[in-house]
C-alpha cells in the first residue's frame, strides 16, 4: 500500500526531526 507507506514515512520524518535523531517504527 503506497499511502500507508507514504504515511509511515512523513512519522518517521517528524519523529527523527522531533527527537533530533534518526527514529524508525520498522
């Protein structure tokens, strides 16, 4: 599925920008 990839993607941006660090939810 695109959007959900697409979804995932733009959190784990905000949360990486958020915590000032790289964050992934894979």
């Amino acid at each position: 599925d695109r959007s959900g990839e697409t979804f995932w993607d733009l959190l784990e941006q905000a949360a990486t920008q958020q915590a000032g660090e790289t964050v992934s939810f894979r």
